[in-house]
C-alpha cells in the first residue's frame, strides 16, 4: 500500500513551489539574488514554515547573513502574496534559513578527492628501498 502524505507534508510541497516563483518574481532586493528553495518544512497546524534556501551563485558569510535577512525582512510581504495564490484558511508565517547541506556536501567530496589521490600516489611509487 502507498504512504500517504500528511497534509503538512503536502502544504510544504505547494509553498516550496509557490514560494520559489514569488522570490524569482516579485523579491526586487539586490541582496538577495538567485535562490534555490531546498526544503520546506511546515508545522503541523500550518501555522509556521521553515524555509531552507541556498544561493546560486558564490557568497560570503555576510552576503549570506544579508541575503537571508532580506528574505525574512519581505517575508510578510511573500506570505500575503502567498495567501492570495494558495487557498489556505491559515497561511503560514514563513521564516527563511540558509542551508549548509551543499557546502558540506562540496568540503566532503573535496576531501575524498584528496585521500584517494594521495592513496594512488602511495601505491604508485613504492619505497627505493625494496628495489636495492
């Protein structure tokens, strides 16, 4: 049998979306730029969301600090957009966070990368020793 979805679940669903058309749409601030929604997360009697945003292109930590500061500084703004274009009796009150997942997912892989390639070098040149 499939798994349902609880509507909190679903809601997320339908405000990630939403919300993602509304920042590249209507958000005019310079500090906050190309976004991607990675989750979001509704509380179950709808009345907060989490939204987990990461920026496209190469930022800072202050450039992050402001960039996400501008998003919750319009978040009314998208939450009375958002009212109009989904039909919920409580919208929810939307709170914007940077997520880290892609950077720590990039500084792991990096990391990787190192180890094997200084693992190939070991086994590629044995010791001078053992050929004597």
């Amino acid at each position: 049998m499939p798994r349902e979805f609880t509507r909190a679940e679903r809601v997320s669903d339908a405000v990630q979306q939403e919300v993602a058309v509304l920042i590249r749409d209507e958000v005019r601030d310079p500090r906050v730029g190309m976004v991607n929604i990675t989750d979001v997360e509704i509380s179950r009697d709808l009345a907060y969301g989490k939204i987990f945003v990461t920026f496209v292109e190469e930022r800072e930590q202050q450039q992050i600090d402001e960039g996400i500061a501008a998003l919750n500084g319009a978040s009314g703004y998208l939450r009375k957009l958002l009212a109009a274009s989904i039909k919920l009796r409580i919208v929810p009150k939307l709170t914007f966070y940077f997520d880290e997942s892609g950077r720590r997912g990039q500084h792991l892989s990096a990391l990787i990368d190192l180890a094997v390639s200084k693992e190939s070098v070991s086994k590629e040149s044995p010791s001078d020793n053992e050929e004597s």
